[in-house]
C-alpha cells in the first residue's frame, strides 16, 4: 500500500499533482491502494484525485509533517511513502526512513537523499548516468533518464500529423498551470496581424493562472482561438500543433514525445535549462532570461518559425534521445519489485556531414540548423566579442531572428582524436554582387592554435577562389588582434587604398568598422 505526499502550492502551477496522478494510476494498474497526502487542497486537486482517498492536511514544519505523516499511514497499513515535493528537507526522509517505510523520491534538482528508489528524469547528457552517485546511499535504486518521464499515459501512443497535409497551421499556446496570462497577450500583440486573423490557436488557461480575463478578450476578437480551461491532459493539442509556444516545463516533455517544433522560455528558476542538454531531445529554441520586451518580439520569431516549420521539424527529427508515455509505468514495476532494465534510455548518435578531410585529423563540416545555439556560444565567448565590430554579447532572440534570415556561407572546423570530436572553429563568407567575397571566422574555444587558424583559412580561399575566381576578399580585422592581421598578411591580404571603390563597399559590408580596424583585401588572381 502507497501513500504519495505532495506539497504543491498554486504559484507551483500543477506538474507536481499531475505526474503524481499518472503515476497514482498506475500503480493501481497492479491492484494496489495508494493515498495522496495533500497541503493545499482545492477544486482542481479534489476533481484531479476523485478516484483516490485524499487527505487534506495543513503541517507548519518539516517535523510536524514527518509526524504526522508518520501517523497516517500507521493508521492507515501503508508502507511504502512516494515524496514529490521541492520543500520537504532531507531530515524528513530521514525520519520517514527511520520509522521502517520504504521511500522514494522524486528530483530533478541534484540533492543528497535517504531513500530506497530515486527517480529524476531529467535528462544532462552523458553524465544522466551518473547523477546522484555520492548523494544517495549505495542501495537505493536510481531511475533516471527520460525513459522515467511521467508524462498521462495517453502518450503511449502519439498520432502526429503530417506536415504534408492539408491540415491547417496550429499553434500551442501555453504556461502551465499557472502563470500571468498577459504574458501570451504580449507575445500575441507582437504577431503580424495575418498570423493573428489566419493561423488556428488553441490557448490554455491553467487552473491557476492569472489575467484570465485577458484570454477571455482576445478568444471574443479572434474566431481563431480556441480557449482550452479545465483540461488535464493535452496530448491531442500537442498532436495536431504546428507549433508550441510557451513555459518550460512537462511541455518539453510533451513536444518531445509527440514531435512538436517549440520555442520556449523560463519563467521559474527550475525551468532554467543548459540549451545543449534541450537539443538532445530536438529542442534548439529557448529563452533564459526572457524579459518583458522580449515578450512582443517573440512574436516576430513565432512569424519566421511558421514561414520555416520544415527546418524545424528536421531539428526535432535529428533529436538524439527520445520519450514516450512508458514511463509511469516503467517506475511503478520497479517499485512493486518486477524487474527492469534501468537507465536504458536510447540514444540515436548524429554525424554532420563531412565537407572536406584537411588533415588527417582537422575536417570541415557544412553547419546546419544544429548548430544555431553552438555558434551563438563561440560568438559570445569574450576572447572573440572584443575583435568584433560588435562587441556586446547577442542574445538568444536576436541571434534567432538573425539566424533564420541570414544568407551566410557556414562551415565549421571540427578536430578528431580518436572517437572524440570537438569543435575548433566556425568560418563563414558571403557573396556581394557577384563581385566581393567577405567573411570571417571566430573560435569555439579559447585556445585555438596558429596551425588550425591558418589551416582553415587556406581552405577557405581556396574553396572560394573555385566556386568564384574572379571575386575579390574584403575584410576588416581589428588593429589589436595581432594573430590575425599576422594571418592575413601571410596568406596575401593586403591594405585596401582609402580612395578606391573597393573601400567603399567594405565600408557598407561593416558600417561598424572604425579607425580601430584595418581595412584589407585579397585579389585571386593578384597572386
């Protein structure tokens, strides 16, 4: 017999209450009685748990709690306590251990634990494994991974429509439970007002949301809109969504499982997430630090995501490790004792597609959309900012609206040892007029060696002399990067005349360019 103890207060929205409810079911699916172990019972929570006995307590301290819920199930012949909650310390499970229950936990926050299983199914990469080693005793059973996601077991089977057919363009708007609704009336308001009359939304308004009211407003000015109250489980909105807009949290689970393209944002510090451990499951669109303008431009990056959804979707169709809606399920056979395979998520390997072999070791690469957040980050490393004509670090959504409209020619440098691979450096030119070539390159670490840099670069002025040889270079190279004016002048660059025309144009291709920048240029077929 179970009994799951959840602290879920409404500023918490409702994740808590909902994959303990997935997981409740399914561990009745093995004839067991389960008890849920409330603090804040409301409407939502007694609709949500109608099928299972409640009790609605109100405890002040992690002592009290223990206590009485120590209590309850002695009461009640219950034996095994499932805790799901971000405040109960490690000195409850303590005395919940010490009074003879076997207990499980469930985290995704890294803590140190007394329990027999722990479940987190947050997904960090390689190091997913490995998580909690030294932070929970030897024996305790760790479930980790997404193949331990508790998504509604609807799931289990997802129907996704094709994006070839004639169905109509969706849009998944949505916070969670909770949330200040004003906030998708901003991103709304920054939609074009073709998207807002033409593209079909489906709106949710979680039980505890707030500004319901101005939901309400837009679903009367807009046929379009479809207000979604009151529903528990959204998989067929996720199934028939183009696109998912809105809060991190199970709704990256949920695009992951039903393939949906999304572009998401944090609004809690739990929701704050390492972009490269998003695009293991195919999520390459978020936002951290998301502020109140940012808000109205979303809309514009929603515009450019729906004119661009096929390159979208083939970001979610190259996701590394994948979930399904087995995980409740998975869970509760391990707590009843039946035997699985742990920790066995799977995970497809992806190879960009080798360009050109320098070196035995050193290849050039064609950038695809994968690497929208990984050039970001090269971009912005301090060592490669403070060359440029634009020196501030660029932000997740203006480097997305950039990224979707810019024209460049994008390669990068990846260097193998062994089976490892690591990126050296991203080169990228242009072509203007059909008569100038400009360009540039930036590191992806901070010790990128004289050797590859000149390597990369020869290739490039090679690759470009073939596909047009009669095309001059361009460039602008800052006065105090002194190992790459030492580059440049070795490969033939020379300074443009101040007067010529070829001035001219770079002046327009870097308008930023000041006095602190040499102005050079590379004539093929001057060598």
């Amino acid at each position: 017999m179970f009994a799951i103890r959840i602290t879920n207060k409404q500023d918490n929205g409702i994740g808590h209450l909902m994959r303990m409810k997935h997981l409740a079911s399914a561990l009745k699916q093995h004839q067991l009685g389960v008890h849920i172990i409330l603090d804040d019972l409301c409407q939502f929570s007694q609709t949500l748990y109608a099928d299972f006995k409640v009790a609605d307590v109100h405890w002040q301290n992690y002592e009290e709690d223990a206590l009485l819920t120590i209590n309850y199930m002695h009461q009640n012949s219950l034996s095994h306590l499932i805790v799901d909650s971000y405040t109960l310390p490690h000195e409850y499970e303590q005395l919940i251990k010490k009074s003879g229950f076997t207990l499980t936990v469930i985290d995704d926050n890294e803590r140190q634990h007394t329990c027999d299983f722990l479940i987190d199914y947050k997904w960090v990469g390689p190091n997913t494994k490995s998580r909690y080693e030294s932070l929970v005793p030897t024996d305790c059973v760790r479930l980790l991974g997404p193949n331990y996601c508790i998504l509604d077991p609807t799931y289990r089977t997802v129907e996704k429509h094709s994006s070839e057919s004639d169905l109509p363009v969706r849009v998944l708007f949505s916070l969670g439970g909770g949330g200040d609704l004003f906030i998708l009336k901003r991103i709304f308001d920054g939609l074009p007002r073709a998207i807002q009359a033409n593209v079909l939304f489906d709106i949710v308004i979680g039980p505890y949301a707030t500004n319901k009211d101005t939901m309400y407003a837009i679903g009367q000015e807009f046929p379009n809109i479809n207000i979604l109250e009151n529903v528990t489980c959204l998989k067929e909105y996720y199934e028939r969504a183009s696109l998912f807009v809105g809060a991190l949290g199970t709704s990256f689970y949920e695009c992951a499982a039903t393939k949906t393209p999304a572009i998401t944002f944090s609004l809690e510090d739990n929701q704050t997430n390492d972009i490269d451990i998003l695009e293991w499951l195919g999520h390459y669109l978020h936002i951290n630090d998301v502020s109140i303008d940012d808000f109205l431009r979303l809309g514009e990056l929603i515009d450019i995501a729906l004119s661009q959804l096929p390159r979208l979707q083939l970001l979610v169709a190259k996701r590394k490790v994948s979930v399904d809606g087995e995980g409740a399920r998975r869970i509760a056979k391990a707590l009843v004792g039946e035997k699985i395979s742990t920790n066995c998520f799977a995970i497809a390997e992806q190879h960009c597609e080798v360009k050109t072999e320098l070196t035995d070791n050193l290849v050039v690469c064609q950038v695809d959309d994968t690497h929208i957040n990984s050039y970001l980050s090269a971009r912005n490393l301090p060592s490669n900012s403070v060359r440029m004509t634009v020196q501030n670090a660029i932000k997740p959504l203006e480097h997305y609206l950039w990224w979707f409209n810019q024209s460049r020619f994008n390669f990068v440098i990846t260097e193998r040892e062994g089976s490892r691979q690591s990126q050296s450096l991203y080169i990228w030119h242009n072509l203007y007029k059909d008569k100038y070539l400009y360009g540039g390159w930036f590191s992806c670490n901070q010790d990128l060696s004289l050797p590859i840099a000149m390597i990369a670069l020869q290739w490039q002025l090679e690759f470009c002399k073939a596909s047009h040889p009669n095309a001059i270079w361009l460039a602008v190279i800052h006065k105090d990067n002194k190992f790459v004016n030492l580059l440049n002048s070795y490969m033939g660059f020379v300074a443009i005349p101040i007067h010529s025309k070829e001035y001219k144009v770079t002046q327009q291709l870097f308008p930023l360019a000041d006095e602190k920048f040499n102005f050079v240029m590379w004539d093929p077929n001057a060598q």
